[in-house]
C-alpha cells in the first residue's frame, strides 16, 4: 500500500513540482546563510542560540497552523523516527554552523553540501531506489563540480585558522553532511504517511526541543535590538517554517538522490545575495559553478519527467 502511494505521488505529474519545491525550499535556506554570517559576525551571538530560536519560532508558527490536525494514530508507531530524524535536523544545522563559526564559511559549505548528494545516492543504490546510468552521473557530476566552483572563493575566512580549528571545523561539516543524508534519507518517509504540514510541525518541535538542551551549558536570549530581532523572526517563519514545509512537501514526492541534489541551490543563493548586498564580486569561475548547478537541476527535471519502472521500496 505505501509503496504504491508512493509510486504515486513520484509520477512525473508530480515530479516537476516537487523539483520546484524543494529548490525553493534550497533558496529560502540560502537566503537564511547570509543573516547568520551577519548575526555571528555583527551581533556576535552564538550558534546554540540562533539554531534554538530559528527552529522555536518556526516550531510555534507550525503549531498554529498544523497543530489541531496532527493525527496522533498515525504519529504514535512513527515517533521513534521523528525524534530521530528532528535531533539529526538539528545536529545538521547546529554542526554547520560550529563550523562556519570556527573557519569561516566556505568548507564547511562545501562538504556540509557536497557530501550528502553522494553518500544518499550510495544508499539508494544499495537499496534499488536509484539506477546508475549516464544521465545520473552527469547530474550529480555537474552539482558537485558546481557547488565546489561556487563555494571555494565565496569565503577566506579559513585561511587564517590554525591547525586545530581546521580540524574541528573539518570534522563539524563532516558530522553535519552524516546528519544531513540521514535527515534526507528518513524525511521523505514521514512526509508520505504524515503529511507535509504535520511532518514538518513534528520535527521542528523536536529539533528546537534538541537545540534548547544547549542552554544546560551556554544560556540562551533572545536579542533586545530590533534589527537582530527581525533577523531571528525572518530565520524562523521563512527558513525554518515556510523552507521545511516545501521541503516536506518535495520529500514525499521525490527520491532522496533528486531531494539533495534540488538543495544544492543554497549556496547559490548565498553567493548571489553576498554579491547583491554585501558587495562581494563573482568570479568567472563562480558564475560557471552556478550554470553547472542549474544545469544539474534542469537534467533533474528531464530525469523525473520520465516515468521509472524501478521498484522503490521504504
């Protein structure tokens, strides 16, 4: 039964919103990344309590809309695994950004992003989800080769870290990227038997519940100025809530493969934003990073719109 469901909503019909969905969802993420450089390096809070508040703002503003109709029958045999899936959303987030906060932005970036694509797609594999071919490794080839061009001169934040803080900073985007596919490969799950709305109120409740353990050593507060208190509203209702319920929504309908891949339009997104804002130039080599992600995710669309015979199983 839920394996037709799903053979359902992943028909091409589909596909191509789902696609849209979750590159949205990638765009509001990315748009998130630069207010927390700006947070981290302006206002000088702390990782813990911009992770906490994004995910209890937006946790509050799901609860609103999608609380009266979370089905607890059918929550009760998944809560296991929405627990385990908020806590690795929150340990993906809150590792990125240890990361970023101990050398800089741009390697964290980039294995945090990089490394998900494929560890997801290895596990598709090993589960019949995915069929290697062509057009699957010229996509994957060209999003990874496009999110390095676009991530390497976005930052040089790391070039003044000394050895033990690359290490660390090495090995937070590492636990961030494990956490992440992980995350990856279990929402799509829950999104098909919940819902996308009650999916995505249940793990942001979890994850900000997660995140509010870290005031057992480092407290947390919320800001008293206005301009860092409309950056914390804006990361929880539109990076936290609105992004993870397309997210949500993309999930049910997509392959993890497809879903990782669709999100790589986050640096992107950052980059462009940096140039727009902030006045950071693009190289040459960046806005050929950015054509080659695009076209990955153009090679997604053409991928999906063909309907698959591969039995997938969940």
């Amino acid at each position: 039964m839920l394996n037709s469901t799903i053979q359902s909503l992943r028909s091409p019909s589909h596909s191509g919103l789902a696609l849209t969905a979750a590159c949205s969802a990638g765009f509001l993420w990315g748009t998130g990344a630069l207010v927390v450089n700006v947070l981290i390096s302006k206002y000088g809070f702390t990782p813990e309590n911009i992770s906490f508040w994004r995910f209890a703002v937006g946790a509050a503003l799901l609860l609103a809309v999608f609380g009266a109709r979370i089905n607890w029958l059918k929550l009760r045999p998944l809560m296991m695994t929405v627990l385990a899936a908020g806590t690795a959303m929150a340990g993906y987030v809150l590792c990125w950004f240890l990361g970023i906060e101990r050398i800089g932005a741009a390697i964290p970036t980039l294995i945090a992003l990089c490394l998900p694509p494929v560890l997801v797609t290895v596990v598709a594999l090993v589960r019949g989800q995915e069929k290697l071919d062509a057009p699957l490794f010229a996509v994957l080839a060209a999003a990874l080769i496009g999110t390095i061009l676009i991530v390497s001169r976005h930052d040089t934040g790391s070039s003044d870290a000394d050895q033990s803080d690359l290490i660390i900073g090495i090995s937070y985007a590492i636990g961030s990227a494990l956490l992440y596919a992980g995350f990856t490969l279990i929402s799509g799950r829950l999104s098909s038997e919940l819902g996308a709305g009650q999916a995505a109120t249940c793990l942001t409740v979890v994850a900000a519940f997660v995140m509010g353990l870290s005031t057992l050593y480092r407290p947390l507060y919320w800001p008293t100025g206005i301009p860092p208190q409309a950056w914390f509203l804006y990361l929880g209702v539109v990076t936290a809530a609105l992004a993870l319920l397309v997210f949500s929504w993309g999930a049910a309908r997509l392959t993890p493969t497809a879903l990782t891949v669709a999100t790589l339009i986050e640096p992107l997104t950052a980059v462009v934003l940096a140039a727009l804002f902030l006045g950071e130039r693009l190289g040459a080599w960046q806005w050929f990073g950015g054509a080659l992600l695009l076209f990955s995710i153009w090679g997604l669309g053409r991928r999906l719109s063909v309907p698959t015979k591969t039995n997938e199983s969940i």
